[in-house]
C-alpha cells in the first residue's frame, strides 16, 4: 500500500507544537479543543512497524493535558496523515489497529503499566485525497448486517474524527486565519497557478502578522518549496529562502505561471471554437450535397470519424 502520492512535508509541520494546536481549535470540535491546555504539548511521535499491514506508517502523536470536571489528565492525540488519491474503506480497522500497536508501544517503553490502565487518546485522521472521504467512521459501522442487541456490547467500537481538506471552501478557510489553515488553502489550490497565487498571497500575509514571524516563515517556506516542487512550477526554488523576504521574487514567478496559464486557456478556447467552426460547415455540407463523409472530412480537416458521427446525429 501506497501512503503517500508525494512527500507532503506535514510530518514536519506538526513536529512543532503551534501546528498541532492550529489544527485541534482550527478544525476539530470546540468543545474538545476547550478543554486543552496546549502549553502542556508534549511530543510522542514515532515511526511504529505494525505487524498486521507491513508497513510504516506517517502518524504524529502528541499528548496535552485535559480538565474535565475540575479532573486533569494527559489525553494522547493521535494523528494520522492520509494522503493518498483514493479512500482507504478499511481505515477504521487499520486504526483501531494502529492505536492498539501504539499503547502495547507504550506499554513496552513503560510509559504506563497495565495496572495503570490506559490513556485516552483522540484519533484524528488527516485526509487531502481529492475525492470526498466516504469510509465509516467507527469501525463498528463496518459490521453488517448489525448484529442483534444482545451482541452489540460486545462488538468493536474505534471512532476517529476525519479532517478532509478538501471539503472546507474558501470562505471556511478565511474565517480560520492560521499559518495551517492557509497551507490547507495552498492544497486546495490545485494545479491552477491563478488559485494558486491568491493562496501564497494570503499565507504571506497571515505569516507576517504571526508573533513568531520569522520561526513560522521558515517552516512554511521548506513546506512550500516541496509544494511547489512537486507540482512541477517553474519557480527558482534555490532562490526561495523566505516567503516573506522574497515575496517578490515569488509573486513575479507564479504571475509568469498565471499568464501561461490564461494563454493556454484562451488557446484552447481558440482551437476548441475553430474545431466547432468546422463541425458546422461539415452538418451543413451533411444536410444540403450528397458529397460523401470522405470528401466532407477532407475539405473541413476533420477525421474521417468525426463526420460519420456528425451524419448519424444528422439523421436522428
């Protein structure tokens, strides 16, 4: 299994503590988020081989320290980046999978004892696949037909809560300003330069105005570059030490890339109008001589294929 279309640079990102807190009050429920104490971030994150799937996995983990009901406790986030171009349906067995991997992990290095017991973690999946995330979110959903009450008690229950980039608009997006919530602008852009350009623009700005301006505009600029790389833009990338410093020098570059774009597209425009020119002149030859679909397709230019489908549409 593929767990990633291309080297993403958010195990990175949430290495640092301000990412992991813009991510739960960005995007995950409040009232969770509330009760949070994010001066308490400690990071856990590691590399698990698990037995069951063969593979290592990106997960980030973090713990932070929780009070509910004059009660504090340490919770454990546990966040798994998905980036992947397809849904994963089996995500609530993989997790419940990796979550079990992770306590008998802490159970091994001693972080607790089973006499202890177990500590609760939040498990949050971090999707950016273009297509909509359809896999259940509890892996009880999974088991069908559902089982008659008797034996529900004693069936799995895992619940994650999903956080699909994609799905969040633009004006979403604006009401969250945070460093994240613009990179997450970023991936949304897609492969349009003019989209693009309006995204960087905006994450600028949001950087600028962070207190640890220039901590921040070091980390989105190494997540930028591998952005921009992975994309194939045409930008001098050697060049790009600081998206705030050489913003500029940025802006110039993706203008360049949005002019390209608006010429293919008014070229393609151009040719697609040309090509609709011909498909009429050719239904009007069809409709009023006798010529024959090879000699249409010779005086219009068009494939031979293209007339015969033009005539049959003619008839009906």
């Amino acid at each position: 299994m593929v767990a990633h279309q291309h080297d993403t640079g958010y195990k990175e990102l949430f290495s640092h503590p301000e990412f992991v807190q813009q991510l739960i009050e960005g995007f995950a429920p409040a009232d969770i988020a509330g009760l949070m104490d994010f001066s308490t971030l400690k990071n856990h994150s590691g590399h698990y081989i698990t037995p069951l799937f063969e593979e290592k996995i990106e997960d980030v983990v973090w713990s932070v320290e929780v009070t509910w009901r004059c009660v504090t406790q340490r919770v454990f986030l546990y966040i798994l980046l998905e980036f992947q171009s397809s849904v994963d349906h089996t995500m609530p067995i993989r997790l419940m999978h990796y979550v079990a991997c992770f306590y008998s992990e802490l159970l091994k290095q001693k972080v607790i004892t089973p006499g202890q017991g177990l500590p609760p973690v939040f498990p949050v999946v971090l999707y950016n696949g273009s297509k909509p995330w359809t896999a259940p979110l509890d892996v009880y959903r999974m088991i069908t037909p559902e089982p008659p009450g008797f034996l529900q008690r004693y069936q799995p229950h895992l619940r994650y809560y999903l956080i699909d980039e994609g799905r969040y608009t633009d004006e979403q997006l604006g009401l969250v300003q945070t460093p994240l919530s613009g990179i997450f602008s970023i991936e949304n852009a897609g492969e349009s330069w003019e989209t693009l350009q309006q995204a960087v623009d905006r994450i600028v700005a949001i950087i600028q105005a962070e207190p640890n301006k220039e901590r921040i505009d070091k980390v989105i600029t190494r997540w930028l570059k591998r952005h921009l790389r992975w994309l194939g833009a045409d930008v001098n990338l050697e060049q790009l030490n600081s998206l705030v410093e050489d913003k500029n020098m940025l802006a110039e570059n993706l203008e360049n890339l949005v002019n390209k774009e608006r010429l293919e597209g008014r070229l393609e425009g151009r040719l697609e109008g040309s090509l609709e020119s011909k498909r009429n002149a050719a239904r009007k030859l069809i409709t009023l001589t006798e010529m024959s679909d090879q000699l249409i397709a010779e005086i219009e230019e068009l494939p031979i294929e293209e007339v015969e489908k033009l005539r049959a549409e003619t008839r009906h």
